[in-house]
C-alpha cells in the first residue's frame, strides 16, 4: 500500500474540475445529438405506417378486382400458379394478416423500381382494369398512392401510367405473382431538388412498395401493385428552419450560461480556497479570512469551516509555542539553583562548613520538591485538556465532601447545594480544590459556594475573603504560570487546570467584581 508522506498525494491520475465541466457541457451540447437517434427511430416507424397504409388498401383493392374476375367469369386455366398455404385450417385459410415487415436499419434500398416492359394484356383482364380505373383515379387523389393493376402475367390493366406493359421483371411483382407478399424499399426519383437538410435522413428518399396477390379459388388471378413515399419529419424541420436555428443557438447560449455559473459559483472559490490554504501553510496570518467570493452556500460553509478550523490550529500552535516557553522557563529557574548548588557542594568539599553544606543542600531539596510539583501540575492540565467526558452527575454538596482540608480555609457550601449538573464529583472536586487552595494562598480564611439555576445550565457563585486580585492582574490569571506567589509554591497552572476541566464538561468560568475577596461565577450544564 501507498503512504502518503507530508502533504504528497498520491500519483493516482485524478481529473482536473474544468475537465469535469468541459465533458458536462460537451454532452449537455451532444444531447441533441441523441435525439437524431430517437429521430431515425421515428422515421422508421413512419416508414412502416405507410407500409401499413399500402398493405390495408391494397387488401381492399385487391378484394375488389377478385369480386370483378369472378363476375367476369374467367376460368380458372387463365389465373397463375396455386397460393402457397392452402393445405392449412380453416381459420388460418380465413385469416391471413400481413404485417409491415421494412426496416430502414437493416433493410437494403434497392434501385429506382425498372421500367416496364411491352406486353399485351389478355383482353378479359384489360377490361376488369379499365372499368376499374376511376375507382383506383379517386383512391390515388385522396391517398397520394400510386396503384397499378396487373393480370396474373403482370401485365398493367389499371393504372396513371404503363397500361399494356409488363412488370413482371421486377423483383416485388414476382414475389406476388408466386402468391407470396412482397414489400421494398426504392430510390425515390424526384422531378425537383431536395432541400440540403434532407440529407440528414435516409426515409426521405425512399419510396415504399407493396406487392400482394389477388386469390381467386386458392390461385393467384392477379397482382396489387401499390407505391408511396414515407411521411417525414424533415420536411417539417426545414420548413421550421429559423426556429430550429433559434433552438441551436439556445442550446448554445444555455450551455454557456451553466458554463459561467459553474466557473463563478464553484471552480473559482475553490481556486481560491485552494491559494488561500497554501498561504496559510507557508505562514501568512492575514490569509485567515473569508473569501471574497463563495459562490454557494455550502462552499461558504466548507471555507467558513476550513478558515476557522485554520484558526484554531494558529491559535494552538501559538499557544503551544507560549506554553513550551513558559514551561522551559519555569523548568531552567529550578534546574539552573540546583545544578549551582550541586557544582558547589562538589568543588568546595572539606572547605564548606556543615551549615553551608546544609543550606545548599536545603536549596537541591526545595528547588527539587518545586519541579516534583511543577511536572505533577502538567500532567493534571494535560488529563483535564483530554479528559473524555462521560454521563456521571454530581451536586455542589458530594463534590466538597470530597474535596481534601485546606490548612486554615472553612469551607461552606450555601444555598443550591443540591442541584446536580453533569459532572463527576471527583471532577467537581478538583475544580473546588483549586479555586480553594488560591483563596488560601492569598490570605482567605472563609471559603463559599452558592448554586442557582437559569434553565438548562447550573450557576455556581465562588467567594472568599482573601486579598482578592489587584485590577493589573484581572486580565492575566487565567494565563499559564501567571502566578504572584511563585516563592511560596504556585505554579500559576492551577486556573489553567479549572478552565480545563470546564471546557471540557461544557462549562466556563469568569472574574466577577466584588467588594472584597474574590469572587467567581462558573457554569455548567443542569443534569
């Protein structure tokens, strides 16, 4: 596995956000695109409906011109081979439907359909189609189809055009002519020019064609040759051409739009963001401070969150930096009197008398109970900073029972004494241990607690009698090692450790003025 070492990542190719964006917007501008896919599926389904259109009227027509030739009363020697199918049942015999089969994604367009040939018609068939001809004439005019009628050699009787010629040749015609159903697809010959956007479709030049024959008693008496060009969506488009225009150049516009809005709403304070964390790495405390664009709520929020978090780090890290000077400071005024005092004793020897030897070695001890002490306060301060806070419940009253006697200090707890708050009575404790212990330090022979309640958070009133604090002083107890009774054994970490052990339980701690003595209000959560 990979470790990542100081601020390295690791060499795993990650896309850059414009990428991303760039991509986005290329298939928000290939959407469209897509369309013409689900446009070719239209233009399909067109080409089938027409095939549809064709095969139902030429079952009518067909029916038609097979109720003629029985009238007629043609013989059955005259009419072509017999209907593939006829040994089946009866219901399938009756039942017969032709489904459009063309599919413009598979199937080949053949060529312009060949032109007939000469031939001459038998006489019966020609008049069967000549007396139909105003009927196929009105059909055509409402349709738009192109019929032909052919007798069973395929010769035309009935149509616009090519009456007396043959289409026997052709490949559809003589599908039918062997009783089986036949459809194509065939270039479509215009008189005029398409329009350039036709070139976008393929059902535009084609033209369908549908091949059925006509039965008359199980063989095949004729063929229904019919034509039609596929409805189409182009047409429509190209006549619409400056609003479709119009809609490329929406397209276009909204793309850059969201372009614009990404790039200024997220791409850009994350830039930002990114220069300002570098800055802030190499040192510069004025690059704390909010962006001066955040785009969304929630990078507000990511560059409020990381800023702040910046924040804390620079204060810790200050507060380390302070902390580790006063402690090598604290630690070097000990360490310095005894290694003085040690060097003394050993290079003096016999010439030092037995009370030098004595006070010196007075000095070692004290300057050494002072460290002993010093490095027992650090630790109480390092557990109250990572103290991991649990569910336990105490009330002023349990919390000074367990508290040790300070030596000439009478300590009362007043009114409130019962109501509980979250913490442990050990906890709580030490809290009143310390704050008692400065009082006695500073001369306070009478020591109180009075608790009161404001909704969900406990108020603990602390007084005492002592000197109290000098207004110089107010701003500095709370500091580490700030201390005015270091000759007597203060380390200056007891208030340090009480703010610590607050913060950690949800709590606080503030001077309040007072008359005489001291006074302070804590506070903490009700249970």
């Amino acid at each position: 596995m990979r470790r990542v070492t100081g601020s390295s990542l690791p060499s795993k190719w990650r896309p850059r956000l414009a990428t991303i964006v760039v991509a986005i917007l290329v298939l928000v501008m290939a959407l469209p695109l897509v369309g013409l896919f689900f446009f070719r599926l239209y233009e399909n389904q067109l080409v089938r409906q027409t095939e549809a259109e064709l095969i139902a009227q030429g079952a009518v027509l067909a029916a038609v011109y097979a109720e003629r030739i029985r009238e007629a009363g043609i013989p059955e020697a005259a009419f072509r081979a017999t209907l593939p199918g006829k040994g089946t049942s009866a219901r399938q015999a009756t039942y017969r439907p032709i489904e459009p089969r063309l599919d413009l994604a598979v199937d080949a367009v053949l060529g312009r359909r060949p032109d007939a040939v000469p031939a001459a018609a038998e006489p019966r068939f020609a008049a069967i189609g000549a007396s139909l001809t105003g009927i196929i004439d009105e059909t055509r005019n409402v349709t738009l189809a192109g019929f032909r009628l052919l007798d069973p050699s395929g010769v035309v009787i009935a149509g616009r055009q090519e009456v007396g010629q043959s289409l026997a040749h052709v490949e559809e015609v003589r599908e039918a002519l062997a009783g089986r159903y036949a459809s194509a697809l065939r270039l479509r010959v215009s008189d005029q020019p398409a329009p350039p956007l036709y070139s976008v479709s393929r059902g535009t030049k084609v033209r369908v064609f549908v091949a059925m024959a006509v039965e008359v008693q199980g063989k095949v008496a004729g063929v229904v040759y019919l034509s039609r060009t596929p409805n189409n969506i182009v047409k429509h488009l190209y006549g619409e051409r400056g609003k479709v225009a119009l809609a490329a150049i929406a397209i276009l516009g909204g793309t850059l739009l969201i372009a614009a809005l990404f790039l200024r709403a997220v791409s850009r304070p994350i830039y930002e963001l990114i220069e300002r964390t570098r800055r802030i790495a190499g040192g510069e405390r004025d690059a704390i401070r909010p962006l001066d664009h955040h785009g969304t709520r929630e990078m507000a929020e990511l560059s409020s969150a990381f800023l702040d978090m910046a924040g804390k780090l620079q204060a810790r890290s200050d507060a380390i930096r302070t902390f580790a000077s006063h402690v090598s400071h604290e630690l070097k005024s000990p360490l310095t009197a005894i290694q003085g005092a040690a060097e003394l004793l050993r290079d003096s020897g016999a010439e030092m008398d037995e009370a030098e030897r004595r006070h010196f070695s007075g000095n070692i001890v004290t300057d050494s109970e002072r460290l002993n002490r010093l490095v027992r306060r650090l630790l109480e301060l390092t557990r109250a900073e990572s103290l991991d806070v649990g569910l336990e419940t105490t009330s002023a009253g349990e919390a000074l029972s367990l508290m040790p006697p300070v030596g000439g200090l009478t300590v009362k707890a007043g009114t409130g004494a019962e109501l509980r708050f979250r913490m442990s009575a050990e906890n709580a404790g030490i809290v009143f241990a310390n704050l008692a212990d400065n009082s006695a330090r500073h001369g306070a022979t009478r020591f109180g607690i009075d608790v009161g309640s404001a909704g969900d958070r406990v108020i603990f009133t602390v007084t005492d009698d002592g000197d109290g604090i000098s207004p110089g002083n107010r701003h500095h107890i709370f500091e580490p090692f700030f201390t005015t009774r270091r000759e007597t054994g203060g380390t200056g970490l007891g208030l340090g450790i009480v703010t610590a052990l607050l913060k950690a339980h949800g709590g606080a701690i503030r001077l309040v003025d007072s008359e005489r003595g001291t006074r302070f209000e804590i506070v903490l959560p009700a249970a």
